[in-house]
C-alpha cells in the first residue's frame, strides 16, 4: 500500500507480535455464501465511502517521497498514539496517509467521551449492579443475552460482537446471543410485554437481560437526519428530514414513529433520546447500557464487561473485532454508504463538524436534552461559542 500505519522504528509499542497474529476480525456470508463483512487489514482515503468531503475538506496530503517519509509519518501520528495501538491490536497493519491524517488525537476524544479517563479507554457502562440480580435469579441453560437501543447507536455491532466472542453455557437457542430483545430492539421497554417478535415468541421475556446501546445525542441526531428509519416528521409526513435537520427550536422538527407510539408526537429528535433511555432507567429491568463510542475505542473492554456482569463464556481465546460495516444489509437495500469502524472513529472523534452540523446557538439554549442522562452516559453539551448564531 505504501505506508504503514505502525513502524516501529518510528514509533514505541507495548504491543508483541504475539499479540498481533493473534487478532481476528468478524467476517460474514450472506444465504447465497457471497462474503458481505469483510476482514480489514489495511485502509487507505478512497476505502472510507461514507467519509463526505465535510471531512476531508481542506486535507492535504504532503509527498510521499521517501525523504520526507519520516516527518510525515511522525507529524500525523502526533497525540493519536492510543487509536493507533488499538487499530493496530485489531489487525490493521496498513494505512494510508491521508487516513491517518484524518484520525482525531486522543485529546480530542477524551474531551468529548473520556474526561473521567483522559490517558486511557475506560468504558462508561450504566446498570453494573443488576448483574448479581440477574445472575442469582436465572437458570443459565435458559438464559439470554439480547441488544437493544434506538436506530443508529451501534445496536447491530453489538450483536456481532457478542456473537462472536460470548455464549451463555449450556443454551442450545442461538448459543444464548438473541439478535435483539423479544420485543424489537428499537421499540420502547414499555411494550416488553405487549408486543413480541413472531419467531422470538418462544422466548421468556424475564429470562433476557438486555444489553442497551445509547449514543451521544448530537452524533445521533445527525445519523438520524439522515438515515430516519421508522421515524416520521410530522411536517413532512413521512420520513423524511425537514431541510434543515436537526431542527430543535423549529416547529419542522416534532417527530413521530407510527408503527410504535401511534399519533405520539416528540417536539423534536432530542425528546425522543429522552424518552426511550429514560424508561429504561426506569424500568428497573435486567439490563446495562454501553455507549455506542465505547464501542468503536475500547470495545475488547466492552465485552470483558458484559461477559463478567453476564456470566456468559468466552466462545474463543482470541477476542474478534468487528471492524467492516455492521449495517451491510442496510446497505444493500437502501444504497446508503455506511460506516466501518475507523471511518467510525474519524466521525465521532472530533467535537466539530459533523456533531453540530446545522446546529445553532438558539438551538443549543432549547434542546431540553435530560442533563441527568447526559451526565450518566458521560456526554456533554457542544461549546456554544462554535456554534452560529441564527
């Protein structure tokens, strides 16, 4: 490819080879056997599809001539030493350049998700203390694990991460792992016991302890704008986004989702966070909720977690990543392009840009996002001197 992403004459490493060939990465075979989730060892710009020019604006790619190799190298790799390692982990050998341009510092990702934990990935997971609960109460051979969460927070990650790393012993049911919860991964806690998945009916509702991913609202948000799923904007009647979206202050921006809640309207995307992560801290249920930006920086400690609060077993010595796009079906039907998880890591990592696209000062003064909430999953409200007046 022409340049690496880690020389170690250029670069200190704590990592051994060992360590290295030991990475797997998911892969996938649709029905038809056709590979649709794919191993990534190496990157370069043009692989990264759903990157727009917003992130690659104004990027200039220096000489690749050898003799400014070097200083090239060690200039854009300059504070992004912990992405590094973890890419590096995770079986990426190669990368181009420009990609590596492209990658936040670590800084910049700590201020926006790990302020608690500025030098390292140290995951916020919220409801630590059902695990003893859940794990006293059920038998394991009937026992589940199953996501949840709203669209576009990492639901469909999560689900082939656990599937490719844990199993509830002695579950002979889909080694235990459910693709979601009974009751759809998508709709709120509140229908667990009144609505329920045909080929999921089989399945005791209380034997599930639910995993559930949230996602920084404003990321969200704009993820929302643009891929809407069963959310309608009452203005448009349809699902489709107002021009400019997210609206916050704008009476364009009340929302429904008709297939759950009926004519339940939400004054905008942000009520709707509220809402639906609101009753599940509610519910008292069986559940922990892992944030979807943990997922992309340290999700190894993720699933260490959720295995320990769980019970569940390891279903091999080597931790497999999923590093191509986990919405690869979405992608074949609607023709979106979709995200693997380093463009992931470019997009939620800078606190500019695409978070606060469309975004206004009036806006951030009226989002009504539940401070409680934003506090728990460790989020924080943009700066209000980036933002544009109205």
């Amino acid at each position: 490819m022409g340049w690496l992403l880690y020389v170690p004459a250029l670069m200190e490493t704590s990592l051994s080879t060992q360590e290295i060939t030991e990475a797997k990465q998911n892969i996938r075979y649709n029905k038809r056997g056709k590979e649709v989730m794919h191993a990534i060892n190496a990157v370069k710009l043009e692989d990264l599809t759903d990157l727009t020019d917003d992130y690659i604006v104004g990027l200039k790619v220096r000489s690749s001539q050898a003799a400014v190799f070097k200083s090239t190298v060690q200039e854009a790799s300059q504070g992004k030493q912990i992405l590094i390692d973890e890419l590096y982990r995770s079986g990426i050998h190669d990368m181009d350049l420009s990609t590596i341009q492209l990658l936040p510092t670590w800084n910049e990702v700590s201020r926006l998700y790990y302020q608690h934990s500025k030098e390292t990935c140290q995951p916020i997971i919220f409801g630590l203390d059902k695990c003893r609960s859940f794990a006293k109460s059920k038998v394991r051979h009937k026992s589940f694990l199953a996501t949840a969460g709203l669209s576009n927070t990492g639901t469909n990650a999560l689900t082939y991460y656990m599937r490719a790393n844990l199993r509830m012993a002695g579950n002979s049911l889909f080694d235990g792992v459910l693709v979601q919860v009974p009751w759809h991964k998508h709709w709120f806690v509140q229908q667990k016991y009144s609505h329920t998945i045909p080929y999921l009916s089989n399945v005791t509702v209380n034997n599930v302890f639910s995993i559930v991913t949230t996602r920084d609202p404003f990321t969200w948000a704009q993820s929302m704008c643009e891929q809407p799923y069963d959310v309608e904007w009452v203005a448009t009647k349809k699902s489709e986004a107002p021009p400019r979206c997210p609206s916050i202050t704008n009476v364009d921006g009340s929302i429904r989702i008709p297939k759950q809640t009926g004519d339940t309207t939400y004054e905008n995307l942000f009520a709707l966070w509220n809402a639906w992560y609101g009753a599940y801290m509610d519910s008292n249920m069986d559940c922990i909720i892992v944030r979807h930006e943990d997922l992309l920086y340290c999700p190894c400690t993720v699933l260490s977690a959720i295995q320990t609060c769980s019970g569940a077993s390891w279903t091999t010595d080597e931790f497999v990543y999923v590093m191509d796009q986990a919405k690869w079906e979405h992608a074949r039907l609607s023709g979106r392009k979709q995200s693997n998880r380093i463009s992931g890591m470019i997009k939620h990592g800078h606190g500019r840009g695409r978070r606060i696209r469309h975004i206004t000062r009036e806006d951030l003064q009226h989002t009504g996002l539940n401070q409680t909430l934003l506090d728990l999953f460790g989020y924080h409200m943009p700066d209000i001197l980036a933002l544009k007046e109205k």
